[in-house]
C-alpha cells in the first residue's frame, strides 16, 4: 500500500493546514493542532522535545482532527518515499547546515530544540 500524500513528512504551518507530520512533541504541540484545519490530520513517529503534551480534547473533537502515531511501516513505505523525495513532491525542510568543524555547534542547536527542520552536516570532499 502506497504511503497517503497527507502522511509525507512536512512542516506544520502557522497557517490552517490539512496535515502535519511531527517527531518533536513538547510545549508547542498544541500549537501544531490548532494550525490544522478541520478534518485536519496529525501524524507523530517521535517527541524528542518531550513526550508529555497538553490536549484540549474540545480542539480534537471540534475540528474533527485525526491523530496517528507511526513507527511502523509496510517495507515499500521507504521506498515510496524516496520516490516522493526523488521526484521532487516532498522535500525534508533544512533549518541550517553546519561545516563539520563547528560539529559541536550544530549539536548544541539540536539540544536547544527550538529549530524547525532537519540540521545537517557539510562533510569535505
């Protein structure tokens, strides 16, 4: 089975939006379920900013929300999403590239939490 459109990963928007993918959790969960829109759909695989939220159920059942949790996938599913990322539909958000001297640098942002996106690493040569 193909994996959904609405489940590929993508930041969720300040703006009302059908889905939102999210493996950080934490204070600013709820901000990410009142920036879906009605019949909107939450999908979470992690909570690296911490795994105990805060729901106002009345945000749950008056949008009619869909929340997921996914950690475990039809093998194809990867496969699917490499195709989804080859063919340019999705692309993973970058919030900042680090050389690979200022590795610690880029560590201590990733501790920090407070950055949207993946943090990568510029490898020489």
């Amino acid at each position: 089975m193909p994996t959904p459109r609405w489940a590929a990963t993508k930041p969720c928007r300040r703006t009302a939006s059908t889905s939102c993918s999210n493996l950080v959790g934490g204070a600013r969960w709820p901000a990410l379920l009142d920036a879906l829109s009605v019949r909107g759909r939450y999908v979470t695989s992690g909570a690296i900013a911490g795994p105990i939220v805060e729901l106002d159920l009345r945000t749950l059942y008056l949008k009619d929300l869909t929340l997921v949790g996914s950690t475990r996938q039809d093998p194809r599913v990867f496969t699917d999403l490499v195709g989804y990322i080859e063919a340019g539909e999705i692309r993973p958000v970058l919030a900042k590239t680090y050389p690979l001297r200022d590795l610690r640098a880029a560590q201590e942002a990733f501790l920090e939490k407070s950055h949207v996106g993946k943090i990568g690493i510029e490898i020489p040569g």
